[in-house]
C-alpha cells in the first residue's frame, strides 16, 4: 500500500473549508429517525454529563471528549472522497446546520459556516459536494422546507432527518436552552473526535473498509461478545450449538434494520444486569448502566462472576437460554413499536413517546422460565406503566430525553427486575406516586398540568399523540374500530392537529384585545383536534359555524361539537354517561367554550390513561 494516515481528528478539523465527494454508486443518504435519535442522545448526555449553567466558555476545554468512530477516505485527483462514514457525516452536518440556524445573530454565537459549505472562487459548495443535494441544502440552510415529493431518496431522506433533528433538539427544552447552545456548539465542534483514515488511493481505501467490515477481526463490542462467550464454551458440540444461535438470533435482529442486533444486548444486559448508574454531578465516572451502552463486551468479561458465569457450562446457558430467550422478546418488543399488535398495544403507545428508553425496562422484570402468557402480561404492565408516565411529563413540559430520564429509568429497572407479576404492579404503582407529577401538575408547583397545556414547538409532537389516544380510546370505547395507530400514520392520508379556531384575531375582538392574547387561547389544548391534512387545506380557514358542519363527517372526537352526535350514536351515549365525561354539542365556541372543552379534555385524558388499568391489564383487579 501507500501511505496510510489515521488521526484523531475534532470535527471542526474534520468539516472546516472541507469539499468531500462521494462515488456515484455510494451515494444515497439512508439513516433513519432511530439512527439519529441515537446520534443526538449520545451527545446529548455526554455534554450534559460535564456542563454546569454558570461556567465560563473557557471550561468546556476541561469537558470530557467523546468519539464519534471512523471515516475512510481515498485522494483522487487533489479531492479527497468518503469511501465510510458519509451517513454520520451528512447527520452531522444537518445538526450543525440547525445550531446555526437556532444561534441566529446573536452576539456570542459559534461560527459554524465554515464547517457547513465553503467558498472558492465565488461559489459556495457545501461539504459533501453532491450535485443533487446541492439545491435543497441551500434552501435548508435558508430555513425553507420545499417540496420534494419529486426529488431523489437522498433528498427526500435529508428533508425527514432534519425535522426530526429539530424536533429532538426542542425535546432537549431545558436541558440546552438558550444559555447553553454556545457552550454545545463549541463542545461539539472541539471536543467530539472522529478517527480519520485516510489513504492515497481507492484501492487502498477499499481494502482498510473491507478489512475493518468483512474480514471478522472482532472490531465491534457484539463480534467481541460473540468472541469471549464461545470461548470460555470448551465442548466443542455445544459452542457449535452455542455458535448456530447465536448467528441465527442476530440475522433475524438484523431484518429489523441497522444496529437492531447491538441494541438488543444493551437492552438485555442493561435491563438484567446492571446494578449502578454514574452519580448525577459534574465528572462522575461511567457505572454499569452507561458501561453496557458504550464496551458491554468488556464490561460481561468484567463481570463474569456476577453475571453466574463460573464454568463452561454457565457459558453455553448464558448463550442458548438467555441470549436466544432475551433477544426474541426484544424482537417481539421492537415489531409492537413499529406497529400495533393485538394484546401489545401498550408498547406502541410507549413507542409513538419515541421513547427509547422503554426497552431494557421491558425486558427487566423478564424471566427465562415465564410461560408465554405470563411474558405477555408484564411487558403490559410495564408499557402501560411507562405510557401513564409520559403522559403526565408530556403535560407539565418535563423531557423525556435519555439525559433527563437514564437515573430514573436505572432506579426503576433495578427495583422491578424479575419481579413476578404480583410484586410488580405495585411496584409500577408505587412509582408512579414518586414522580411528582401527574394531570394536575408536578409536586413543587412551578408548572399546572392540563390547565395550562398548550400547543407549541416543543409539545407540537406530544399533542399529536395525545390527540391520537384520546380520539381512538373515544371510539373504541364507543363501539367504533379504531386504534392510535390510524391517526398517526405518516404519508398520504396523513393526520394533522386542527386548530377550532381559524387563525384570525380579528374575529374574535370582542374576547381578546389583542392578537397576543387571542393567539395564547387559540394554542389551549382544549381548542385542538386531530383531522385529516386535506380537511385542515379544505376547512381550516373557516369561521366555528361553518367549519362545525363539516366536523360531522370527521372522527368523534370532532363530531362531539355538533347536535348529531348525539342522535344516533348509542354506543358514544353509554360510554359518555358511564364515565361521567361532560361532552355537549357547541353550536358556538367561546372563551367559556375552550375553558369546557378543556376540561372536557382532561376528564378524557383521566380515562385513558387511568392507573388503574394497570391493575385490570394486569389481571389483578375487576
């Protein structure tokens, strides 16, 4: 070979002034909502993990480095090419894209131009230089959203990725407010290493990829796992045995899509095994829990002994019982998240939280010798648990992201693991009462639960869920098909939140004063519907009373404002009287009509998510 380089390399070093070609043959951009979520969790929490409001700038030069992997990267007629790594980088360049964005021009702003496009010569190009992107990273860095039902998949992939990344960072709320994005931009840029590989030519380029992908040189922490179990398997019959299983459970993780496999041993060990978590202050050390996310392969063979992994045989059950049982369920978990399946709805609730967290919490109570049935019921107890939970958090504007919810997450998996099915839903009711917060607020009174729940940047995406439980649990309760799942589909068709009121304050004078405070009322919860994008294009614009007419054609939620809902809907009838819910038709929708409605909302929410179904789904009470 040539000359061969490989540096640790900040990504600024990486991105600054930087023009990286990608082969025609390599070039779609496919990461997906999971592989970012994960991208920004991880950074998230390792930035979080080190920075305290009120340090200086200069601190973050003390804050801890993370690694953000390889790039391979080939020299061909003076521009360098990426040969891996173009999936990672693209996302990084999205995130980056955003934070410039989202600084604006304030006076303390990180200058992330540099690491987003260049400029030669008059032209701008940005730092993956592709042709067909050219044109839609322009308009996003513009802050437009263009149509790209006609672009490539790239592009297409690009647009998706970008919402979601805006979407995670205003899930951050607190956590990387305004006062921290500066102290984020620098920590990212400087203290965030990926390893450069860089070679003289595409021959050489190839061989280091394949070689680090293809050749089983054990690179990943799963080939390692892998490695280190079979080995301490000294009969030949059974690591054979052991080695079949093992292959076979991870090519049917692998279907589920990228990192499925490695995801599904974090969440086992993690769920199973860990015992401690790093101490919520400034420069705690990595426990168990954050050990398993990051070297869980070293951390097993540390942890042999605890783990009842003494002889050979230990070694061949810990792999074709427990793997093989543990893997499956997280399979089984995995397909009810991505859609509805009949006795584990609760999990897809859980998951439309995009609350990735749920998973080793899942598995905890889990054990190898639970009958089917049995397995059934704890994952219910559990997701009904965690969806009551988020729930309540989504309403007092509480995180969710893995940096806010990891501790409690650790102290509820520990306490709840292998617990029968008696123990544990009063242990999930038990700490349910400690989170301090529930409909009506939380338990110090800086926020007031429903009655001041409205739409914003960072509750948009919790309200649509919300929305979507509460229209499906009216219908289903009512005798109607319907499940959460059909107001939140994505694509043609597609679910949108309605506002009652048109946005024109002007129609409202009498009322608001000014287009402030009609604006702050029009946002209530209670003034809000789920209703299909092409009745919102159609009828959004209309006054109450016209727009009211055509709500009788829409689902029942929206029908409730109007008389005939309640003419010939026995089953809406029934299910109204026996829960006590105060609906009414509204032939007007007023102040004094919003503060109803929003009561009304509350009342429902209370029936959806009820803690006492916890017991009932759990068959512990009538």
């Amino acid at each position: 070979m040539k000359t061969i380089d490989g540096k640790a390399r900040t990504v600024s070093e990486v991105l600054k002034g930087k023009r990286y070609g990608i082969d025609f043959y390599q070039r779609e951009y496919r990461w997906q909502r999971k592989q970012a979520k994960e991208l920004i969790d991880d950074l998230s929490a390792q930035f979080l993990q080190s920075h305290r409001p009120g340090n200086s700038r200069g601190a973050v030069a003390q804050y801890g480095n993370y690694f953000l992997g390889s790039i391979i990267l080939s020299e061909r007629d003076n521009q360098l090419f990426i040969v891996d790594g173009q999936q990672r980088l693209t996302t990084l360049t999205l995130l980056l894209l955003l934070l410039h964005r989202r600084q604006g021009q304030r006076p303390d702003r990180v200058h992330l131009e540099d690491l987003i496009y260049s400029e030669r010569f008059g032209e701008r190009a940005f730092n993956i230089a592709v042709d067909d992107r050219r044109a839609i990273m322009t308009a996003l860095f513009s802050g437009e959203v263009p149509d790209t039902s006609e672009a490539s998949e790239s592009v297409q992939t690009i647009v998706a990725r970008i919402q979601d990344l805006d979407d995670m960072l205003q899930e951050l709320g607190n956590e990387l407010d305004d006062a921290a994005l500066p102290y984020f931009c620098d920590w990212l840029t400087e203290k965030v290493y990926l390893i450069e590989i860089r070679a003289a030519s595409d021959e050489d380029a190839y061989t280091i990829f394949e070689t680090m992908n293809d050749r089983g040189l054990s690179l990943t922490p799963l080939d390692m796992l892998k490695g280190y179990l079979l080995a301490n398997i000294s009969d030949v019959g059974q690591r054979n045995e052991a080695a079949r299983l093992w292959r076979e459970r991870i090519e049917a993780l692998r279907k589920l899509g990228k990192d499925e496999d490695t995801d599904a041993v974090k969440a086992w060990l993690r769920g199973r095994y860990a015992n401690s978590v790093r101490e919520r202050k400034s420069g705690a050390e990595n426990r168990d829990f954050e050990r398993i996310g990051t070297e869980f392969h070293r951390w097993t063979g540390e942890h042999a002994e605890a783990l009842g992994l003494r002889q050979s045989e230990d070694y061949f059950r810990f792999v074709c019982q427990d793997f093989v049982f543990y893997t499956r369920q997280y399979e089984r978990i995995r397909e009810a998240s991505l859609r509805t399946e009949e006795g584990l709805e609760p999990i897809y609730h859980v998951a439309a939280f995009n609350f990735t967290l749920q998973y080793p919490l899942l598995l905890a109570p889990l054990e190898v010798t639970d009958p089917p049935e049995m397995v059934t019921r704890k994952l219910r107890a559990v997701a009904i648990f965690l969806d009551i939970l988020l729930a309540r958090r989504a309403v007092n504007y509480l995180s969710m992201t893995f940096a806010a919810m990891s501790y409690a997450v650790f102290l509820i998996l520990r306490d709840i693991r292998g617990k029968a099915l008696g123990e544990l839903v009063p242990l999930l009711m038990a700490r349910l009462d400690e989170q301090g917060c529930d409909f009506d607020g939380t338990s110090d009174k800086r926020r007031n639960g429903f009655a001041g729940f409205a739409l914003n940047q960072w509750s948009m995406r919790y309200i649509k869920v919300l929305l979507a439980r509460m229209t499906a649990h009216l219908e289903a309760a009512s005798g109607i098909h319907s499940q959460t799942s059909d107001y939140l589909v994505e694509g043609r068709g597609r679910f949108e939140i309605e506002h009652i009121w048109a946005n024109h304050p002007e129609r409202h004078t009498d009322e608001f004063p000014s287009p402030a405070e009609f604006a702050e009322w029009r946002n209530r919860f209670g003034g809000l519907l789920l209703l299909p994008k092409t009745f919102n294009a159609a009828f959004g614009d209309l006054p109450y009373a016209e727009k009211r007419l055509h709500y009788v054609t829409q689902n029942l939620l929206a029908r409730s404002l109007h008389e005939q809902c309640y003419e010939r809907h026995p089953g809406f009838l029934e299910y109204k009287r026996n829960a006590g819910l105060p609906f009414e038709p509204l032939p007007e929708f007023r102040k004094a009509q919003m503060e109803a409605r929003q009561l009304l909302y509350r009342k429902l929410a209370d029936q959806v998510w009820d803690p006492l179904q916890l017991e009932r789904e759990a068959g512990l009470a009538t």
